[in-house]
C-alpha cells in the first residue's frame, strides 16, 4: 500500500512536466523520512509542498495523497532532524492543525487550490486563543488612553454620524469577506470608533489584533476548514503592507474564507501609500472616512452620555472641547498635561512652563478670559519651586509654550493681540491632578488686582473663591495665609475683619501684617499702640510703614520740643524751629528760633539766617550766616559764597542730559527753563515727554501753553490728563477738589 502511494506520487508528478520529475527525484533521494510518526509526516508534507510549488497542475490528485499520509509514515527510517517548529518556514497544517513548512496547500471554494508561500506562520497563534470582540481591550488595540480616574479606563462610547455607515460596510464584508478601512486624520477617534463597531456586531466572532511587522501570509493556512467566521484587526494598516502584509492576493484568500479585515489609517499615510506598489490592496477596501471635528449632533450625544454617565472626562469634553473634536481632547489631555509637567526640570523648560503655569493658576482664581502677556510674565517670576529658569530665556519660553502639538494644540492658546490662555484642556485637568501645588498666594494677588481693575470679572466672585483659598492654607499653617486674609477682606472694606486677621499673623511674626496693621491703628489715631507694629515692619523693610513711624515719631517729637520750649529749653525751641521749618512754616519757625535767640542760644544762628533768606531779606540774613561760620557750621559758610551766574544755555545743558535719560522731573524742568526764557516751542516737546514718563506737571504745564494760546478745548484735554496723575494745580482748574 504505502509503495503503491509512492508510485501514484511519482506518476502524479511526473506528468505535471519532465522538470518536476526530475525535482521529484532528487526530493526522494535526499534521504529517508525519520522513524517518529509526527516527524515523518512532517517529512512528507515539506517535500511533497515544495514539489507542489512547481506541479500546481497536479494539485487535485495529489490533495488525495496529503489526505492519506498518515500511510507514508511506515516508509520511515532514521534521518537528519526536522526544522525547528517556529522556524522563519514553519506554517500552521490546514489538515491536522500542526506545524509544515514551505508552501501550505489550501481549498478554496472560487479557485479550487491556492497555494501560499508562508513566511512566519508558525508564530501565529491557534484561532481558538484570539479573544473575541467583546473581551478586546481597546487601549491594547490602538485606542490612546485618556486621563486616569477610578473605574474603567476609558469613558462610554459616544456614538458618531458615521457609525451607521461602518455597520453596514461591516455588515457586507462579513457576508462576503474583504477589506473595511476606517479612514481619518489623527486623534479623530478612528480606533475606538471600529473597535466599537466590532463588538456591536454579531456574538462570539473572534479577533486576531497582529503586532506591525508581523508576517500575514499564514492566516489563510490557519482559518482553512473552520466553519467560525474570524475577524482581522489591522490599526494603522501602513504598518501592516509591504512583505509578508496585507496585499490583494492575501486579501482574496482571506475574503474567501469569509474572513473580515478591518482596518484604521491616517489621512497622509493613506495618500502615501497609495502611491507605493504595496498600496493596490487599498482599491479593494471599503472605506469609511471619520472627522476628527464633532458635529453639532455629535457633541448633542456627548452632553447627553456625559450627563447620563457622569464620567468627568466626558464632562470635560464637553465644556472644553474644541475645533479639535472631543476624541482628540480625549486622547491629547494626558499627553499635553505630562509634556508640560515634565518641562518644569532644569534641564528642559522650566521658564516654559512657569509661564503656562501662571497661566493656568490664574485660571484656577477664576481669571479663564484672555489675560496679556505682560502679566504672565510677571507672575511667572514668583514660582520659587521652579528651578533653573535663569537657563532660559523669556523669548524662548514664550515660543516653547505657544508652540503646536501634534498639529494641533498649543499649551497658550492666543486670544486677541498680545493676550493669551492656558489651554482648556490643561485647565479642566488640573482638578485631577493632586501634584499640582495649589495657587500661591501672590499669584491671588495679581488675580484680585486684575479682577478688580476688570469689568470681564465679578471681584466679589473672585474674592470668595481666594478666602476659601486662603482659609485652607491657614488652617494649614501659613502665616502668609492669614496676612492674605487680611489683605482680602481689607479690600471689601470689612475693617474689623481684616484687622483681626493682620493682628494673627503679626503675633505670628508676619512683618507685612504688622505695618497694615500699624497703618490702621494710627488711622484710628492709636498712635502709640501703632508704633510697635509699625517699626517691626519697618524693621523688615517695609518703607511705608517706616515714613508712616517717622511721621509719627516727628508728630511727638514736636509735641515734647514744645513742651521742653515752654518750660524755658533753648535747644527745644531751635529743634521745634526746625521741625516746623521743615514743614514750611517759616514764620512759626521764626518765632521758635526767636525765642532760642533772645536766651543767647547760638546753635539758633543758621537757622535765622534761612528764615531771612526766605523772607528776602540778604543782609540779615548774611549777619546770621557769618556768625554760623565763625562758629564751625560750614553749611553756613557755603552761604556766603559769591553766586555763580549761570547762563540760560548752561542750565539747558544741566538739565538736558538726565532729562533724555528719563530721570527725575527734569524732563519737565527744562521745559519750564525754555518757557521762562521765551522759547515755548522748545518748552512743548520736554513738557510732552514729561508727560510720557509719567510726570503729571508735564500735562499741566502743556494745559497752560494751551490756555494762553486760547485754545480752551485743547487746554482741558491736559489739564485732564494731569489730573488724572493727581496734579492738585490742574484739579484747581477743572473746579475738582484735591481728595
């Protein structure tokens, strides 16, 4: 029987042509099949497969003789050992499920015989391990994962417009097998849109999602003779043509086996491949095109999956999801948000991201407007946590943040000019993220002061969700917070609370809140119980309440000069003398000095001289300045000296040098030099520019050339401009009162 095999074999062959014969032989004299019955079919099945490769004319009959080698076995005798299972050749057997190699003989009911040249088959897994559509995970699969919450890893699916489409694309390729393409730009949804096809369709069909580069020509060899129908899952199927990939030939033979390929691709790659050889298996797919934008009826859906689920990431795509379609906010958050997050190292950009990082916490006080550049810049300074910021520069921190991503966000979104946002979806995922520090408390400071200087903002709004803000910190333990605190309700004019709050912190060694609440004691006129307050802060550097203690300190400093003069003091009276000279009483430090003076009190003798000289009269005055010089007062003796007389020339020079580097008031100074010399056309420029520089007697000096000039309009234009910088003299002409 089994020589009689050989016989029918050799015959087989021989009139398949002279040459396959010839090959027919040398196969047979290789050597003898090995003594293990496994191992000898399997020395069958490869010689007999590649001779197959040359007799296709001789497929039919000797099918019968594949079907019978379990007989040939008995011809077996040692040999060399077989190819390794899993060999670059090893093929899955259509007839008893084990491994061949070379050529795989199939039935197919169109053709008859196909015969497939196998690559990496054997590494192809059994069908019966492919789970089946309901148990894929989507996220292994291709679908990127959004951000992280408790329970499933993705949100609900939302049904999309071309849903219908795809069903019945799918519908038509498992009745007659072949290709389904769903075909879309990036982060348009593709994968979890045909992922969720699939499970809608019928029950129990099983999937096999290959790794890119996986060799496909073994799938017709494996799904041979098995009545399941199996679905393919290819995303991003560039990934998956070229050698050993989806190609016609390979897709026919799986349409025969009413298998069903479906598949994802990118716009561009599509039109690349389309222009490649290995791109023809494309004219025969079934294509569905995805927007990435969603449709108004789509983003209807979403509200409504959002409201029903209450998945916050739903919820957020819905609030602030944009031109960019819900998928791709979806999918885009968790990658923008660790882009940014990392950016804060040295040696990345950490200048970068402080400044979208003022952004979103300005956000987070409520500010989500437009907000301009300026301010970020400012508040981007403040992050102390922020390390290594002096490596880069505002410029290239500037570029970094309002760079593209993925062709389509950026992490500054640009509102109108130079005002800017932090990006929606960086801002509706700050709430989940616990890593992020919560807003400092000088950032709600800039966010008050804008709140309160813009009308786009409610400040009491503002104002609520800072105290909320502040109260936690507190309770946390920053003294900071507790200053804040005061500075808030300082702000809604609550007194009582705010001093509450500053008197905390300043028992907690808080200087700032000591000087407010100093301030607000000699507000109050408790000027002693002020003082103590006053020089801690002082102490610290607090300016304002330095002058604020000066002030006071001179305020008893005069009342004891007085009562020291009264009870007879010549040095009490010369002090008093000066502090009121000081003020510009000059004729109540004249009578001061007067009574130093009559009690033969010296030290009195420069002052005197001052007051003659402001009262114009230089001859006492210089009595009194030569007696302070023979004395040792040299400041006295400066007096004395013959004026220099300047020329006009020599004072435009003295003033114009600071006045073009915008120092001081000399701006306006020269300008009042000019006007007094007859040069008002040389005057206007220097006026203007002290204006520009800030200089409110620049305006009012402008208002003035105006008014003589008889243009009264003109005049009032400045004269409220000057007022607006708080010129008491241009207040005086528009009928205003100084407060």
């Amino acid at each position: 029987m089994d020589e009689e095999l050989v016989k029918r074999a050799a015959s087989v062959l021989a009139a398949a042509g002279a040459n396959t014969a010839k090959v027919w032989g040398r196969q047979l004299h290789l050597g003898s099949p090995p003594p293990e019955p496994q191992e000898a079919e399997r020395w069958w099945q490869d010689r007999l497969g590649d001779l197959l490769a040359d007799a296709p004319v001789a497929a039919a009959e000797l099918r019968e003789l594949v079907d019978q080698l379990p007989a040939l076995t008995a011809l077996a005798e040692p040999a060399e050992p077989p190819t390794p299972a899993g060999s670059p050749t090893a093929v899955h057997n259509i007839v008893s499920g084990g491994t061949t190699h070379g050529p795989v003989i199939q039935a197919n009911a169109i053709s008859g015989i196909t015969i497939t040249h196998s690559g990496f088959a054997g590494t192809l897994p059994s069908p019966e391990s492919w789970p089946t559509a309901a148990d894929l995970d989507p996220i292994a699969l291709g679908v990127r994962p959004t951000h992280r919450i408790p329970g499933p890893p993705l949100p609900p699916y939302v049904l999309r417009d071309r849903d219908q489409e795809l069903d019945a694309a799918l519908g038509q390729a498992r009745a007659d097998g072949g290709l389904v393409l769903l075909l879309g730009e990036p982060f348009a949804g593709k994968s979890r849109t045909a992922l969720a096809a699939l499970v809608r369709g019928p029950a129990g069909r099983r999937v096999f999602a290959p790794p890119r580069g996986t060799d496909l020509r073994g799938l017709p060899a494996l799904l041979q003779g098995r009545p399941e129908r199996y679905l393919i899952w290819l995303d991003d199927l560039d990934e998956h043509l070229g050698e050993g990939g989806l190609e016609p030939r390979l897709l026919a033979q799986l349409a025969a086996l009413k298998a069903v390929v479906v598949a994802t691709m990118r716009e561009d790659a599509y039109d690349a491949c389309r222009a490649q050889p290995g791109g023809r298996v494309l004219d025969l797919a079934r294509i569905v095109e995805l927007a990435r934008e969603w449709s108004p009826a789509e983003r209807e859906r979403l509200a409504g999956e959002a409201a029903r689920s209450g998945d916050p990431r739903l919820i957020g795509a819905v609030s602030s999801s944009g031109p960019e379609g819900a998928a791709a906010y979806l999918a885009l958050g968790p990658l923008l948000w660790d882009e940014w997050w990392r950016a804060r190292r040295a040696d990345r950009h950490p200048r970068g991201h402080a400044l979208v990082r003022a952004a979103l916490d300005l956000a987070r006080c409520g500010l989500t407007g437009p907000l301009p550049m300026d301010l970020l810049l400012k508040v981007h300074e403040g992050y102390a946590d922020v390390t290594g910021m002096e490596r880069e520069s505002a410029e290239d921190a500037r570029a970094w943040a309002v760079e593209r991503r993925y062709g389509l966000l950026r992490l500054l979104d640009r509102a109108r000019g130079d005002t800017w946002r932090a990006a929606p979806i960086l801002v509706e995922a700050a709430g989940r993220h616990e890593e992020l520090p919560d807003v400092p408390g000088p950032v709600w400071g800039c966010a008050l002061e804008k709140a309160r200087s813009d009308a786009a903002y409610d400040y009491a709004e503002i104002a609520a969700k800072a105290q909320v803000a502040f109260q936690r910190a507190a309770d946390a333990g920053d003294t900071s917070a507790l200053h804040n605190l005061g500075v808030l309700a300082e702000s809604l004019g609550e007194r009582d609370e705010a001093e509450r709050w500053f008197r905390r912190a300043a028992e907690a060694s808080e200087p700032r809140s000591a000087g407010r609440l100093g301030r607000l004691l000699a507000e109050r006129g408790e000027d002693r119980a002020a003082e103590p307050f006053l020089e801690a802060a002082a102490e610290a550097g607090d300016a304002e309440a330095a002058t604020l203690l000066g002030k006071l300190l001179r305020k008893r400093a005069e009342r004891w000069f007085t009562a020291g003069a009264e009870q007879g003091s010549a040095e009490a009276a010369h002090l008093l003398g000066d502090l009121r000279l000081g003020r510009g009483e000059v004729f109540g430090a004249f009578s001061s000095y007067l009574d130093a003076a009559r009690v033969r009190y010296e030290p009195v003798a420069r002052g005197m001289g001052i007051v003659h000289l402001l009262l114009r009269e230089n001859n006492t005055a210089e009595v009194w300045m030569r007696r302070a010089a023979d004395l040792g007062d040299e400041c006295a003796a400066e007096f004395l000296r013959p004026v220099i007389a300047h020329t006009v020339d020599a004072a435009v020079e003295f003033f114009e040098e600071d006045a073009k580097r915008g120092q001081g008031l000399d701006a306006a100074n020269l300008g009042v030099l000019l006007e007094q010399h007859d040069r008002p056309d040389e005057a206007r420029p220097w006026y203007l520019k002290g204006y520009e520089q800030g200089d409110a007697y620049g305006a009012f000096r402008l208002a003035e050339l105006h008014k003589k000039d008889g243009d009264a309009a003109e005049a009032t234009i400045w004269y409220r401009k000057a007022a607006d910088l708080g010129h008491p003299g241009a207040k005086r002409a528009l009928g205003e009162t100084d407060g």
